[in-house]
C-alpha cells in the first residue's frame, strides 16, 4: 500500500506557522533586549557616581553612607570619651555608667582596673575635678572593619593646681543595635586601649 503524501498547502501552512511564531519569538527578544539595555542606561544615568582614591567608580549612596557612619562613629566615640574621662566626685559613677553601655569587655576592664589601682578614691579623697578640653579623632576602614585613634585632652583641677595632659588611645568599631538614650548611634568600640599619657604643662592659679 503507497504511502499517500500529504497535502502541499498544509505542510507550507505548517512551515508558514512555524516561521511566523519565530520572527514573533525573536522579534519579542530583540524588543525585550533593547528595553533592558535602555532601562539599565536610564538608572546609571540618573545614578552619581564618585571616584576612589584609587580610580575604581563607586556609587553616591555608598559614598553618603560612609559619610554618614563616620559621622555617627565620630559622635560616638566622643560621647564615650566624655562620659569617661569628664569626671568629677559627684557625677563620675554616672559618668562611668554611660560610658560603659558604649564599649564591650574591654572598657569594662579598664574601667576595673582603674577602679582596683584606686583612681576612682582619689577623685573622691581629694575633690578632683577632670575635664575634657579637646577630642581629635582619626577613623580608618580597612576592608569593612573601621579603627580609630583620638587625642584627648583633659584638665584635672587640683585646687591651686592645674594639670593638663595628652591622652592617646586606639579601638576598633562594630555596629549593634541602637539602644536610646545607652547608645543612640548603634556602635560599640572594642580592643579599646590607653596608649600613652603624658602631663603638658603645670600651672598654678
């Protein structure tokens, strides 16, 4: 029995449909192609852009980002420097409270171990006032982890004598949660360290 052929319109209506639905499929790709380069052109122009100090492009929002944690991270630690090193007989426990809600186990051993070698009984013993006069401090990012070095300087009023001395100390930085008013800036400072100490100038008043 001979195989019948089929007929001629239909096949060239099948190809007709299958050559159809290919210039449709590509015609939707290209379409779809050209509104996606069209769209992504459209953001990165609308987008601002700074350069880095080494040549790569980064965008303004993490540019304005940077900027605003350094700017957080700044009143931060001289908040903590404040509340630890601005003391006196009547407010330095509340001083030293605060200031211990802004660092981890570090600060808090130093603040122990000032408390042992009896810092702490001399203001007392002795009506000292210490002020801070001056806090300069230097953030650095390395690789997402931020550190800081800051010089302050402070006074302790000895009656009829004036102290003024330099201190340098040095810390890390890591973001918790903010907790208002213990820490309203959401940072913690870690491996914090009294670096060096040294008296300026005596004066007499």
């Amino acid at each position: 029995m001979k195989t019948p052929y089929k007929d001629i319109y239909a096949v060239l209506k099948i190809n007709r449909l299958i050559v159809l639905s290919s210039v449709f499929f590509a015609t939707a790709s290209s379409l779809f192609s050209i509104w996606m380069v069209y769209n992504i052109n459209a953001k990165a122009m609308n987008s601002v852009f700074a350069v880095n100090t080494d040549g790569t492009i980064i965008p303004l929002k993490l540019v304005a980002q940077k900027e605003s944690f350094n700017v957080e991270a700044l009143a931060h630690i001289e908040l903590f420097h404040g509340y630890f090193y601005n003391i006196d007989a009547s407010n330095f426990e509340k001083n030293l409270e605060k200031a211990l809600w802004l660092g981890n186990s570090s600060v808090d051993n130093l603040y122990r171990q000032k408390k042992s070698d009896g810092v702490y009984n001399r203001l007392l013993q002795y009506s000292l006032v210490q002020k801070v006069v001056r806090i300069d401090t230097q953030i650095e990012e390395k690789k997402g982890a931020y550190s800081f070095k800051s010089v302050t300087i402070f006074e302790i009023n000895r009656g009829s004598i004036l102290d003024t001395y330099e201190l340098i100390t040095t810390g890390n930085l890591i973001s918790v949660n903010r907790n208002f008013p213990n820490n309203p800036h959401g940072l913690l400072i870690t491996e914090y360290y009294e670096k060096s100490l040294k008296k300026l100038n005596n004066e007499s008043s």
